[in-house]
C-alpha cells in the first residue's frame, strides 16, 4: 500500500462523484474539522481544511450529492449539521451553513441531545434530500437542501421515530424506499417504511452474554445493503460478528451470522464477490466471500493500523 497524506483523526471518507477527490472528517478531541483531498497522480494534496462548526466537536460522517455540488457533514457530539457549496475543482466553498438539532432519548448518557451520526442522499426523485440518523433523539430526520450559486442551508421536512432507545447509528435505503437502519444502542436490526413510518424490529445478533470487545455490551455499528438489493450486512461490535438478513420480504431474517475474524468491526466495505471489514482493535482489514445469501468464513485481507473506513479506487 501507498500513503497519499495524513489527516489527523481521520473517521469517515467521501468521494466526489466525478472528480478524484476525497473528503474526510477529522478530529474527537481535537477541534473537529472537515477536509477535501485531491488524489490524481497516485498523491494525496490537501485542498481544503476547515472547521466542521462554530463549536468544533466531533465530526463523524459526511455525503456528497450525486451531481457534486453540496457536501454535508454530520457533527456527533454537538448536535449539529453542516453544509458547504462546493467549487468545480471540489474544494469547500466559503466557511458553510450550520444547524442545529434538539432532541433526546431515554439513555441518559447518550441520548442527552441530539446526535446526529450518519447523511446518506435520498435516492428518490423528488428534490435534492437527505436522510440523517439521529442517535440521540431515536429519530430518522429528512432534510431538503436549498441551494442556488452561491449559498446552501438545511430544512428539515420530516422526522420518522424508531423506537425508544434504539439509539439509530447507520441505515440504508432499499429498492423499494424501505430502510433498514442499525440501531446501537437496542442491538437490533430496524426495518422502516417512510410511506407510514411501520417499524419491524428484529436483534441484530443471536449471542448472548457479555460482549468480548471492549464493553460487556454489544454495540452495532456499520450496515450496508448488497448489489442485489435483498440482504444487508450487518456490523455487531462487540460480540465481533458480520450478520446477514434478508431485508427482502416485509419483516427482515437472519440469515447466518458469522465471527468477523477481528475485534471492533467498525466499516463493511461491499464488493463483487465479497465484503472487506475494517477490524479497528485488531488492525487487520478481513474479506468474507458473499454469493446470494451466503457470508463465508473470514480471510486476512491486509493489515493497517486501526483502520476506521474503507473506500475503493475509482
């Protein structure tokens, strides 16, 4: 493997859908911030680094829209979203757009307010919007992005509950519009209809007993939906295992569920053929084969220290 460049406390990555740049956010207990990265010619230059928000805490995902224009970022700790044009060679436009959230849930520790952790561009026709999964307030909020040539803000349109102390992490959307959405907090595998807000609840994973990975607790965290659209994979960190539903049918199945040969499965990277997890405890990124409904035993890919996310070379 090749370095490109090094950004501090980098937790999620983001391409531009056209052009080779990398977007990442940075920094937990530092002020958190947001950067773009040029990576033609097999290097890595830094093009833009700005700061996620007006109070600097915890940056933890970010999405670019399909046509490459607007980049929104969501910051955990403060509660905030953020949003920035972007210019034709894909730097970060101005100092950004900034709204805050309310809200809260019934665990104390980490339902005190809102705590958004994920954006992901809606694929419906209907206006450029977004999903972002509240942790902290158990909700799926939708967002329209107003945007013109030279300012971009938020409007929230919707907000879809879950239930109460799911804690939602990551979700994705199905070819039907359903979601399927990873809650962290409840350990469990949520299946949403945005048409009448139907929720179908199922356990993200079949152990029992105290988690082996740094809490005695399991805590789900990455899920992502295969190339056919009818199984997602599901990351339970914790327990350190990948299970496989099938979100075809109205309630979502277990299918099998695997060890995911590492410690702290933190971000599933789906492929032809396969899934690459990045093992963060173990500094190891793994592959199970996938065909249909099968997950295979798990393989050494590489190692790196403390891989976080994985994204491919376009």
């Amino acid at each position: 493997m090749t370095t490109l460049t090094t950004v501090e406390q980098l937790s999620a990555l983001a391409w531009h859908p056209r052009l080779p740049v990398v977007y990442g956010t940075a920094g937990v207990a530092t002020p958190g911030r947001v950067v773009a990265i040029s990576v033609s010619d097999g290097t890595g230059r830094l093009m833009s680094d700005q700061l996620a928000g007006p109070t600097e805490l915890e940056p933890c995902h970010l999405a670019v829209d399909p046509s490459g224009s607007v980049l929104v970022v969501t910051n955990y700790t403060s509660g905030q979203l953020a949003c920035w044009l972007l210019e034709p060679d894909g730097s970060l436009a101005g100092e950004g757009h900034h709204l805050q959230l309310e809200g809260s849930g019934p665990e104390i520790e980490r339902q005190d307010s809102a705590h958004p952790h994920q954006v992901v561009f809606k694929d419906r026709g209907d206006g450029l919007r977004t999903w972002v999964v509240d942790l902290g307030a158990d909700l799926i909020r939708e967002f329209k992005i107003v945007a013109n040539s030279r300012a971009v803000h938020l409007e929230e349109s919707r907000a879809l509950a879950v239930p109460a102390g799911a804690g939602p992490r990551h979700l994705v959307e199905m070819p039907d519009g359903r979601l399927a959405i990873a809650g962290e907090l409840g350990s469990n595998l949520l299946v949403l209809n945005p048409r009448d807000g139907a929720v179908h609840d199922v356990p993200s994973t079949a152990r029992t007993g105290p988690a082996r990975t740094r809490h005695s607790r399991n805590y789900p965290g990455d899920i992502r939906l295969s190339l056919d659209g009818r199984f997602v994979y599901f990351a339970n960190r914790g327990y350190d295992t990948i299970s496989l539903f099938d979100v075809s049918g109205e309630a979502p199945v277990l299918v099998v569920e695997r060890d995911s040969g590492v410690r702290w499965p933190q971000h599933i990277l789906v492929r032809e053929g396969e899934i690459l997890v990045a093992g963060w405890d173990s500094s190891q990124v793994v592959s199970l084969a996938t065909d249909g409904g099968y997950l295979g035993e798990a393989r050494v890919k590489f190692s790196v220290s403390t891989p976080g996310w994985l994204l491919t070379d376009r």
